[in-house]
C-alpha cells in the first residue's frame, strides 16, 4: 500500500513538472515567435529606409547636375525658338507672295510683275535654302532636349527591388551622358571598356553608384582633369575602375568615407552618405567597393560585381 501511494505521488509530481516544462516552453516559444515578428518588422522598416535612402541620395546627386543640365537644355531651345521666329518671319513673307499672286484687284501681268518684284526684295532662293537648315537645326536641338529628359528620367526612376540582366557598359554610358555638363568644362573622359557579359543587378542602383563617383572625381579636380574609366572582366568577376587625377585622399581620411556622413567637403557640399551607399549597394550585388589615392596624385575606385551565373 506505502509503496503505491508513493508511486502515485511520484507520478503527479513528474507529470505536474511536465506540465510546467511544457507550459514554459509555450512561453518561450511565444515569446520566441513574437520576437521573430518584431524583427521581421524592423528588417523590413530598415530595407524601406534604405532604399528611401538610396532614392533620397540619388535625387541630391541628381541636383548637384541641375544647374548643368539646365544649361544644357536651355542652349537647344534657345536656338530652337530663334529658329522658329526666323521661320515665321519667312511664313509672312511665303504668305505675302500667295497674296501678291492670288490679289483679284489687278491685272494677270501686273500680279505676276509685282510677285516678281517681291521674290527679289526678299530673296526666296536664300529663305527656301536657309529654311531647310533651320528646320534641321531645329529638329536637333529638340531631340537633344527630349534625351537629356530621357536619361535624367531614367536615372532618377526609382527601378524595382528585383535583379535584372545589366549592361555595366550601358550604365557608365547613361551616368556619363547626366554629368556631360557637369565634367566636360573640367574633365577630359578616357574611355577603356572591354566586352563585359551581362551581370545580374539593379541598374537603377548601379548608375547611382557611377554618378556619385563621377561627380566625386569632378569635385577634385581642378582644370584639365582626367577621369578614366576602365571595364573588363577578371576571373569571376566585371570590373571597373574609376581613376582621377585630382587633389587625391589622406590616409586619415581614407579609412573614413565609407563611414555615413563622412566628409571632407565643405560644408553645404554633399550629404556624406554617397560613398557609405554606394558600399551598401555594392554589398547587395555580392560584389565590392575599394579605393586607392595619393594626396596629389589622384585616386582610383575599384568595382567588381559578380558575374551571372
């Protein structure tokens, strides 16, 4: 009898510590999970406020060109427009012409004496060979507005979060058609791009990183800049390399700029954050971002994205 009763007290006390064990472990798994929502929550809150990072640095860029790319659109519609009041000069005169002709008030002969008279004092044979230049000229002009459009949109445009096939050549081309303005009063481009395969990226993303180094390279420069770019491909990877000729980075510095908020323009000039994003961006293509300078020399940016498997 003794020994079932403690038998039966063991039992309770073992399953009551089961109880205990499992409800413990329902905490922690609860607790655990909530924990897991939390963070998912904060990852993604982090993501958005990257890429409203990346989007925000990118636009600022983007205005660092605006005064060049005004200047740069006002030119063509500048002559655009004086083209356009000369041809409409040139109407009044082709219409007066038609009314010299057509005027029902006079004789056939005197009509056809004073459109005579007139194709002279005007000189039609100049305004029909100059109104074909004009419109020609005209014509240019327009389509070099709607490109510089064109390619301020599409490197402004957000993109999506998802990874594409990616002409690296294309995007050095496209950033180097947005700073045009902005380099070529200081910068003589070099150009070395070798037949590079597609990669898998985020073009929208990559160009903010050719542009911030563009405009970089600009800023350190002084008259007869050089900026070289050079593409090719070594083992596994694309790379670029992004070369100056400027005013160059001390050592104390260099260990830095990769740092949010780091620095070493004046104040009003950059936001500091162009290099640290640059870094974050290189890190989500699996690939990377290094740097080589000399104060006085110039420095050199090394990209090397992964190729597409």
């Amino acid at each position: 009898m003794g020994d079932a009763v403690n038998y039966a007290r063991a039992y309770e006390r073992e399953r009551k510590a089961r109880e205990m064990a499992e409800q413990l472990l329902d905490d922690k798994s609860r607790e655990l999970y909530a924990n897991v929502v939390e963070l998912k929550k904060t990852v993604d809150v982090l993501k958005s406020t990257q890429a409203q990072l990346v989007q925000s640095e990118k636009m600022a860029s983007l205005g660092i060109l605006s005064a060049g790319v005004a200047h740069e659109i006002n030119n063509p519609i500048g002559f655009c427009l004086s083209n356009i009041n000369t041809l409409s000069e040139y109407c009044k005169v082709l219409l007066s012409l038609d009314s010299a002709l057509m005027g029902n008030d006079k004789s056939a002969e005197a009509r056809l004496s004073d459109y005579q008279q007139l194709r002279r004092a005007e000189d039609i044979a100049f305004i029909k060979e100059d109104t074909q230049e004009l419109l020609d000229d005209t014509i240019h002009g327009l389509e070099r507005v709607r490109d510089i459009v064109a390619n301020l949109r599409k490197l402004s445009h957000k993109g999506t979060d998802e990874f594409e096939k990616c002409d690296i050549n294309e995007c050095i081309h496209d950033c180097l058609k947005a700073t045009e303005n902005e380099l070529k009063y200081k910068m003589k481009v070099e150009l070395v791009l070798g037949e590079c395969p597609m990669i898998n990226g985020m073009p929208s993303e990559i160009n903010q990183i050719f542009i911030n180094l563009f405009i970089n390279a600009c800023q350190a420069c002084e008259q007869k800049g050089i900026l070289r770019i050079t593409s090719y491909v070594a083992q596994d990877f694309v790379v670029v390399e992004v070369a100056d000729n400027g005013v160059g980075i001390s050592d104390d510095s260099l260990s830095k700029i990769f740092d949010p908020f780091y620095t070493s323009k004046p104040v009003g000039v950059g936001t500091g954050l162009g290099l640290s994003i640059s870094h974050g961006i290189m890190d989500k293509h699996n690939g990377s971002i290094s740097v080589q300078s000399a104060v006085g020399k110039g420095t050199r940016f090394t990209l090397k994205f992964p190729l597409s498997t």
